[in-house]
C-alpha cells in the first residue's frame, strides 16, 4: 500500500526535524501568550 509507506516516511522525518515551534512549551510560549493578552487587554478606540 503506497499510502501507508508514505506515512511512514512522513513519521520518521519529523521525528528527526529539530526545528522549535512556536507551540513549545518555554519561554518563547510565554512571551508569545503575553504579547497575545496584551493585545486583547488593550482598550479599544470607540467612534465619537
């Protein structure tokens, strides 16, 4: 089954990727949640 043999490829190539998502937990997820709560904190402009 090609599908199947894919999937595995497709698996072990992300076991072996090393590159750092923005998802991860440690500082760059908390700072990336702060700038996200900060925007929502902010007040908005109301029209006159």
């Amino acid at each position: 089954m090609k599908n199947k043999r894919w999937l595995e490829n497709m698996i072990k190539a992300s076991e072996d990727t090393t590159v750092r998502m923005p998802w991860e937990r440690g500082l760059r997820r908390e700072a990336m949640i702060a700038r996200r709560n900060a925007k929502e904190a902010a007040p908005k402009a109301r029209a006159a």
